[in-house]
C-alpha cells in the first residue's frame, strides 16, 4: 500500500506537462517512479518523496482548490492527499527512507566489477548487523516523526484496540493492539523478514568467503600473527578439497611463503594473482598445496553480477515503443551498450568508409 502511494504520486504529475512544471517548482527533486527489481530506483523515489513532502502536499492543496484546474485533477489531488495524511504513510516514509538509504549504498558496492566476494560477504554481514543494532531506534524515530507530522496537519492517529477476529475453538482472546502498536509490530516483521532474505540469499556467498576468504585477503594471509585461525582454515579447506590439498602442508607452505616474503615488503604480493605468479617463479613443485588452493580460488565463479547487468540493458532498450524490434538489431544494440567503453574508441569515420565501400554499387555505362 505504502508503494503505491509512491507510485501514484508519480503517475498523478507525470501524466500532463503543466502538473510536472509546477512540481519542478515546487521541488528541488522531481519524483521518481517505483521499480520491481531495483533496489536502488526504490530508494529514490523514496527519498524524493521525503525530502520535498511539506512542498508536495503544499501543491496538492493547492491544486485541490484551485478552480482553474480540471475537474479530474482536482479529485486525483484530493485522493493523494487522502493517502498521504495518514498515519501509516507517514510512519512507512522516514521508516523505508533510512531502510533503502543503507540498502542501497551496500548494494551499488556489491555490483562493482572490481568487488570481491570476500569484501561482499562483510558488507552483507555489516548491514545485517547495523539492522539488528538499530531496530528498535529505527521502529521508535518513525513513529515519532509521524506523530509529529500528524500534529503539524491535524492528521487523526487511530487509537482505538483493533483486535482479530477468533477462529472456531479457540479460547483466549487475542491482545489487542493500537494504531501505533500495530504497526511497529509490522515494521519489525518488516526488518525481520529482510534480515532472512539476507541470509538466505547470501547464504552462498557466505560459505564461498568462509572457504576462501583467508585466501583472498593476502595481506592478513602474510602478516596475521594468529596463526591458531589460519591453522583451522587451512584444515577446514584441506578437508573440503581432500583429494587436491592437505591441510597441515598449505599451513606449513603458507609460514615458508612468510618467511621468503619477510625481506621483499616493498615488492610483497597484494592480490591472489600476484601471490600467484610469486610462488610459481619459484616452480610449480615447491608450494603444491598453495598453489593449487590459489587457482581453485581464481577460477571459481562466484558472481552473476555481469549478467544481469545484461539483462538491465536489454530491459532498457526493448521498451513498449520499441516492442516490434528484431532480435538481431536487439543484440546489436545491447552488445554496444555493454561494451561501451570499446565503442566510445571507435573512429566512426573508417567505419563509414568500409561500409560505403562494400555498399556501393557502380554502374557500367556502355
């Protein structure tokens, strides 16, 4: 319901020109519209909403009144206003407003090429924690900006016990919750439920870093002096690839590869490749076990990340007006955008030539 109050904002001032004109006048961020699968599109038109909502209900009141206005956008305006002044809508703004500001700038780094999955799995992990930790403030700070707001615009707070219906043989009567009990009881559910998403979706990328995070962070792999962690991760992951590493041995390869490192700091690896190619110029028979684990770790697949960035792409160019397009100009067009940096070093001039030399067609006159 609170998303679609979102949305037909959007769809109130995008549907006439005059209406868009006096929201950018009104505002310093025009609305934006709702996306299903964008995390990020959700978190602005959340945080558009927001920041301009004193202007926006402003305009809306204004346009409700105004005579000059069509009677059709009179009557949308005065239905906005409706959901707008209520109770849940604005306890759900500044609620969803801090939710989607930390999801989103987590999920930006999760689809940078350059991230790795260990980085990935301590940020997932970070945010999970951060939830947890402001739960209760988050929960407590909404409803009291909201009630703040009610009071501003004499916007009415439900007060009254809404209790649930008992079902056949049951003998207790459920407790009964106010306006406001009921919905911090959703907006916990709420972070509740994306606390399970967390973990289940990244339950992956969890055991991937649990395998080979210590792997991947070469920095502490030479330099941590805790060598009771290493001993267990390299015994974990020696028992996990039994037939291709031993345990005790990557642990023991590990402290020499240390010990040769102790002298070169100002040349000592700093990625997995470069720890790589280090242990290698040495031969491929001197650190087996550590060798082999580093190329189980570089070419392992870990990410879906580019693919559907793809599928973004696609999205964007095969829109409604564009519905009869062939799949051969499709994937032209989405290999260009894909590969955007190549095209932008394209000199278009030779590419013309070509064209027009294999196009054109001379006519022998007799």
């Amino acid at each position: 319901t609170f998303f679609g109050s979102i949305e037909k904002i959007y769809q109130f001032f995008s549907r006439s020109t005059r209406r868009w004109e006096k929201l950018k006048e009104a505002v310093t961020i025009t609305v934006k519209r709702e996306s299903e699968t964008r995390w990020s599109a959700r978190a602005e038109c959340v945080k558009s909403i927001h920041d301009g909502l004193d202007n926006i209900v402003s305009l809306l009141e204004k346009m409700s009144e105004d005579t000059t206005e069509t009677q059709e956008t009179r009557g949308d305006a005065v239905i906005l206003l409706q959901n707008i002044l209520s109770f849940n809508f604005l306890v759900f703004l500044p609620f969803w407003h801090d939710i989607l500001k930390k999801i989103d700038r987590v999920q930006k780094r999760l689809q940078d090429p350059t991230m790795n999955f260990h980085e990935a799995s301590l940020d997932i992990e970070s945010l999970h924690m951060d939830i947890t930790r402001i739960r209760e403030d988050i929960c407590h700070d909404s409803v009291l900006k909201a009630k703040e707001r009610c009071e501003l615009w004499g916007v009415a707070v439900e007060s009254r016990i809404r209790r649930r219906r008992r079902m056949p043989g049951e003998l207790a009567r459920d407790a009964g919750l106010s306006a406001e009990e009921e919905i911090v009881r959703i907006m916990k559910s709420i972070l509740d439920r994306l606390q399970q998403e967390m973990t289940t979706r990244f339950t992956r990328l969890k055991d991937l870093n649990f395998k080979f995070g210590f792997l991947l962070d070469v920095d502490k792999l030479l330099n941590d002096k805790d060598l009771d962690s290493l001993r267990h991760h390299c015994i974990e992951f020696g028992n996990f690839y039994d037939s291709d590493v031993e345990g005790i041995e990557l642990l023991n390869e590990v402290c020499d590869c240390r010990m040769l490192l102790e002298t070169r700091q100002d040349t000592a690896p700093k990625t997995p490749t470069e720890l790589l190619s280090f242990i290698v110029s040495y031969g491929e028979d001197v650190f087996p076990n550590l060798r082999v684990a580093l190329q189980i770790l570089l070419t392992i697949a870990v990410s879906i990340a580019s693919c559907e960035r793809s599928f973004s792409k696609l999205k964007i160019i095969l829109s409604y007006l564009r519905a009869s397009m062939g799949q051969d100009r499709l994937s032209d067009l989405a290999l260009m955008s894909v590969e955007r940096e190549v095209l932008e070093q394209i000199d278009f001039d030779d590419i013309i030539n070509q064209f027009a030399a294999v196009k054109a067609r001379k006519i022998n006159f007799v």
